[in-house]
C-alpha cells in the first residue's frame, strides 16, 4: 500500500512538472506571437500612414506649383513694369 501511494505520488508530481512545462512553453508562445503581431501592426499601420502622406503631398503639389508659378510670374511682369512704364499686361 506504501509502494502505491509513492508511486502515484511520483507520477502526480512528474505529471504536474510537465502541465507546469506546457504551461510555460505556450505562455512563452503567446508573448512572442503577441509582440511579433503588435510589430506587425504597427509596419502596417507606418505603410498605410506613409501612402497616405504621399497622396496629400501629390495632390497639393500641382496646386503649390501653380500658385508659386503665379506668383514668380506676378512679380517678373512688377520688375518689367518698372523698366517699361507704358507697357500693357496682354
């Protein structure tokens, strides 16, 4: 009776040394797969951000270029003024 309480209590500890092993293990799996995602994400979420980026500074370039072009010319024809008062804007 003494032998089957030993054994038994051996293989309980034996069993519960390995769950305690699993246990560990798949904690240790789930923080790494939770830290690769987040990592993940977070690419995913700069390539988004930078796409987006790009496209507002493509969309408002022709508009800056057309209003800078403007402007140079506004202030071109202001100096060839000065030098030809009687010349006509045409």
């Amino acid at each position: 009776m003494l032998c089957t309480l030993a054994s038994i209590a051996v293989f309980t500890s034996v069993w519960a040394l390995q769950k305690t092993c699993m246990v560990t293990k798949l904690s240790t799996e789930i923080t790494s797969n939770t830290i690769k995602h987040k990592k993940e994400t977070k690419k995913f979420i700069a390539k988004i951000k930078s796409k987006a980026r790009l496209k507002r500074i493509i969309t408002m370039l022709p508009f800056a270029g057309a209003v800078a072009g403007i402007y140079f010319k506004e202030n071109n024809y202001k100096d060839w003024l000065q030098g030809n008062p009687s010349g006509t804007k045409s």
